[in-house]
C-alpha cells in the first residue's frame, strides 16, 4: 500500500499553546461559565464548525450546569472578503428565542465570521448572547465582545487543536505555528 503524506510536529515550527496549557484554560473558562450561568433555565452552546467541534467537545464535558449543543457552519467568500461576506452552510435546529446562547469558536481572526455571526443571533431575540474563543489575533476593530477568551496570539498562521491547514493538523493537541506559510490565516 502507498504511504500517506503524514503531517505533524516536524511541520511546526513553534508551540504558541501548549496541550497543558489548553487544559488548563479549558478548566478555567467552564467552571467560570457554570458559575456565570449557575441559574440559566436553558443555555445553549453553538458551535461553529467545522474548527470549533474540538474545543467545544472538550468545553461541553466540563460545564457542570444543564446545556444543551448545537451547531452551525458558516463559510466567507474568501478570506479579506469585506465586511459581512459571511453565508450560513447550516443553521441551528430550533428558534433559540429565550435561549442563553454561547457562541463557542476556535479562533477569531479578522473576526469576520464571529460578527456576521452575533448580528445574525442577536436578530433571533435569545435571553442572552455571549462568545467564547479559544485563540485570539489581536485586532483592534473587532466589534463584538469575546466574553470568555482562552488566549490571545501573534497573528501567524496557526494549527492545532481544531485549527487546520488545508484540512491537516486538526487533531494536534496543542496550538503552533505552521512553518513557512508566514502571517494572516
Ligand atoms: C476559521 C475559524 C473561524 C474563522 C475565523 O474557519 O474556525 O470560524 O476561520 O476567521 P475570521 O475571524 O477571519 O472570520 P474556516 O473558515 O477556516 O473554516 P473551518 O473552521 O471549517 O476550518
């Protein structure tokens, strides 16, 4: 049989996040939102596919109060795209009226796609609308709040947890700089 191109840690040049460090954060920000949402009658995680399913797969198992998931998937016509080019590929099951929503995303970057996102939400009158973000590139436009961040990163091309480069690296378990693709996402 013909070898797979195998993809991994020779691929990367640096580790921004470690696996530990992941863990860790991800503790921290669940039992922040459990004790946030301590008294919520229905919180509803949105995750946006495809890069988010591992964070909120980890998220998901350690929130301690009631919650249900659900997803949605998004696609920009093209990275650069102005403002609000952003369509949805597959939308929520249920009208989330009344519902306290957490958008859970792997990372925002120009921030486009988490935006388009929260207006879009916001129009759907839910109890509450929040964000959670595992990886931030500091950009100062951004025009919704990032209610729980895991970390903010240098604005290089990053892989790992979640995080793809042509659809490889997804499942690393820690954040890191893919070697010679330089800067933006
Ligand atoms: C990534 C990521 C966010 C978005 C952030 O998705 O998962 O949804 O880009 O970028 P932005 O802040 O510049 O809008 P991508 O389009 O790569 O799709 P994927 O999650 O399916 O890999």
């Amino acid at each position: 049989m013909p070898e797979r191109t195998q993809t991994g840690p020779s691929d990367v040049s640096r580790v921004l996040v470690s696996t530990d460090q992941i863990q860790h954060r991800v503790g921290d920000l669940a039992r922040q939102i459990s004790k946030d949402y301590e008294k919520a009658e229905k919180l509803l995680l949105v995750g946006i596919l495809r890069g988010a399913f591992i964070f909120l797969a980890d998220l998901t198992r350690k929130i301690s109060v009631p919650h249900a998931v659900d997803f949605m998937a998004v696609s920009s016509y093209g990275k650069g795209a102005s403002h609000g080019e952003v369509r949805i590929l597959m939308d929520l099951r249920e009208p989330v009226e009344g519902q306290h929503i957490l958008i859970v995303e792997d990372i925002v970057d120009s921030g486009q796609t988490l935006e388009y996102l929260y207006r879009q939400l916001q129009t759907r009158q839910p109890a509450s609308l929040r964000t959670c973000v595992m990886v931030r590139k500091k950009r100062p436009s951004l025009k919704v709040p990032i209610d729980y961040l895991g970390f903010e990163i240098p604005d290089v091309w990053v892989v790992g947890y979640g995080l793809d480069y042509a659809d490889h690296y997804r499942t690393l378990p820690y954040i890191a700089e893919l070697k010679g693709v330089g800067s933006a996402k």
